[in-house]
C-alpha cells in the first residue's frame, strides 16, 4: 500500500510504502500524482520513504516503478530514497548514474534529513 505523505511543497511529490507494495498503488496513486504534478512543473522532486511498516513489493510493481522513473527521465530534480531495505539500497545506488536528477539513499533514521533535502 502507498500513502501520500502531506505538508511537503508544492513540486514534491512524498509517498510512503506499507505493507505489500502492487501495481495498482502504481496505476492508482503514484502515476497520477506524477502526471498531476508535471502538468504544473517542468522538474519535480520525490520522496520515497520505505520505512518498518514495509512488507515487500509484488514483481509488477516494480515494473511499474521503472516505467515510471524512465519515461520521466528528464522530470526528475531530487530524489530521496529513504530505507533500510538492503536489496533497495543497493538498487537505487546501482541505477542512480541513469537518472539525470540528483539521487540520494537515506537510512530510516535520517527521514528527517530526507525531508528537508528533497524540499530545498
């Protein structure tokens, strides 16, 4: 399940994951906030906060989110990745030389920081 997470500026797009991650949350809430969002600003900013409550991802879904980052390739400004999942760790480190925008790995404890960087 995804849930927007509210109080950020306007160009930042904040979501948190919980529990199983699907492709519907793709279809249903991040696609359309990233669509939503590009219709107001050439770049945006994105927080993705992975936190204890997570579960796991279905395989599609994360179809969904590479679909979504690499048909937006040049919409994206600041990205913050914020987990303690090893394998997502790992993964955004591996794909970050791909994505134009700037790309930042958090650990759960620095969602604080996290915040405050994908806002400035």
């Amino acid at each position: 399940m995804i849930e927007v997470i509210s109080g950020l500026p306007d160009q930042v797009i904040g979501i948190e994951a919980k529990g199983k991650v699907t492709r519907s949350d793709y279809e249903s809430v991040i696609i359309p906030l990233v669509e939503k969002k590009l219709r107001s600003y050439k770049k945006i900013n994105f927080l993705y906060y992975i936190g204890d409550k997570f579960s796991g991802m279905e395989a599609d879904a994360m179809w969904e989110d590479a679909k979504v980052g690499f048909s937006n390739l040049r919409a994206w400004n600041k990205i913050a990745v914020v987990s303690n999942v090893d394998w997502i760790r790992k993964a955004v480190k591996l794909f970050e030389f791909v994505i134009p925008g700037h790309v930042k790995v958090f650990a759960n404890d620095q969602l604080s920081e996290a915040l405050i960087w994908v806002s400035e």
